[in-house]
C-alpha cells in the first residue's frame, strides 16, 4: 500500500487534534508551575519550550507507530 496524500493528511490531522487535546490542559498547567515556582519570563518560555518538545517528539512518536501498524495490517489484509 502506497502512503498517499490522503493519508498523509489523516494522519497530520490527527496528530495536530492529538496535541490539542494535549496541549491546551498541559499549557494551563504548566503556567500554573511556573507562576508557582516564580519563574521569570525567560525561564517560563525555556521551561514551556522544553516540555512541549518532549511532549510533541514522544506524541508523534506513537501516532507514527500507530500508523504505520495500521498500514501494514491493511497491507496484509490487501495480499
């Protein structure tokens, strides 16, 4: 089975919808430790930046597999 454009965007939709639901509760939190620790703006930004990178990499990083297992079960299925 080929990865078309089709499911290139399923898959970057979901992920996007994904990282919503993650994010917006997340970034509420996060502000809320920050505001608690006494952070200065620059420490809130470094603090946010290192927490959503390692969010956003471990939540692709599943929605990558999940797709791709997916894929390959469909492509089983096709032969």
């Amino acid at each position: 089975m080929t990865y078309d454009k089709k499911h290139a965007f399923k898959e970057s939709t979901i992920d996007t919808g994904l990282a919503l639901l993650i994010n917006f509760p997340l970034n509420i939190l996060l502000l809320n430790i920050a505001y608690w620790g006494e952070l200065t703006i620059f420490e809130t930004s470094v603090f946010l930046t290192i927490v959503f990178t390692t969010f956003a990499i471990v939540r692709k990083t599943y929605t990558r597999l999940y797709f791709d297992k997916r894929n390959q079960r469909k492509t089983v299925k096709n032969t």
